[in-house]
C-alpha cells in the first residue's frame, strides 16, 4: 500500500537456514503485502520480512509486485525462479546421492553464475552467457582450470537434467588440462 505518495520499494536477497530457501524484504514492505504471502513473518534477526520460496510464493510476489505497485528492485523476480530451480537441483543431486560437498558445490557455482546474469532467468541463459561469464568471472580472474572444470560440470548438470537441453550441452567445452613437466629427482634424493 502506497504511504505519502511513494511506491513500495522492496529488496530480495536469498539466505538459506535449516536448508531451506528464505527470501528477505527489505524496504518498505508492509504487513499489508506480507498478509498475502504464506508463512512471511517479520524476523527481528534479519529486521525484515521472510518467507520461504516455493513456486506458489514468487507467483503471490509477482502478483503484489504488479497489482499493488511494489517495485521489486532489480530483479526479484527471475532471481526468485533461479534459486527456485537451484532448488529443485539440489534435490536432484541429493536424490541421486551426490556427496555434500559436490552438492554444495554445483549449488554455489550456479547461484553465482545466476547472479552475474541478474536480468536473465534460467530458461533464458544460452552459449553466449556462460563464455561471457567464463572470461569475465573465471579467465579474468585467474580462476583455476580445476574451477573452471567444476562450474561447467555444474552447469551441465543443471541444464541436462532440470532444463532438459535448453541449450547445447555438448558445446560447453572443458578446460583444457594442463601440462606439467615431470619433477625430476637428484641422485641424493634418490639415494635417500
């Protein structure tokens, strides 16, 4: 609801507690707004309103966003349908008995490399964003070749089997190894 003439502004920022996906508002975000979203509470930890992220929720925040004219900063939006199918990945890779820490992993790789395309949701992501994100994020940062390998079996994961071919799978290329010179022992040491 609109106070002395301004337009709700809202902030999205994603936190995870007990495993679960959680969504923060920020700004001025009523009760008004929160009394239509299932389970959004106020939490005096964060000093924001909450509310755990579900298809069901983002399309009642959609619904706020447009018909009360709350204007989501950024993009809430399509990061709210990303960390949605993160999500639904997660619980993939866990059904399948992907260790913790490969799960932990992929789900880090993908949430940054969503976040680095704010304006873009998953369906819309094709070649051209993971080579933009390739050079720009990994190659111009000096990221390892091991890094570099990890994201794109992270991506191709999460396009194979959540997306299902949504993009050419097969044109996301691996690092190319790298060439180490053998290390040669001295006599001493071979002697030892």
């Amino acid at each position: 609801m609109k106070t002395s003439g301004e337009t709700p502004v809202c902030h999205l920022v994603y936190i995870t507690k007990n495993r679960y996906k959680i969504v923060v508002l920020s700004g001025k975000f009523t009760s008004y707004h929160a009394e239509k979203i299932p389970g959004c509470y106020f939490s005096g930890n964060v000093e924001s309103w909450v509310f755990p992220v579900s298809e069901k929720n983002r399309d009642i925040f959609e619904s706020i966003i447009q018909h009360h004219k709350v204007e989501a900063s950024g993009t809430a939006k399509t990061n709210l349908r990303a960390i949605i199918e993160i999500d639904k990945f997660r619980k993939y890779l866990e059904n399948e008995r992907y260790s913790e820490s490969t799960v932990n992993t992929y789900v880090s790789f993908l949430t940054k490399f969503f976040d680095f395309f704010p304006n873009k949701s998953p369906d819309e992501i094709g070649m051209e964003e993971i080579e933009i994100y390739n050079y720009k994020f990994i190659i111009r940062k000096g990221l390892s070749g091991s890094f570099q390998n990890q994201f794109v079996s992270a991506i191709k994961k999460f396009y194979e089997k959540i997306h299902r071919n949504t993009i050419i799978i097969d044109n996301i290329e691996r690092p190319r190894k790298e060439k180490r010179l053998p290390q040669v022992l001295s006599k001493e040491d071979v002697s030892l």
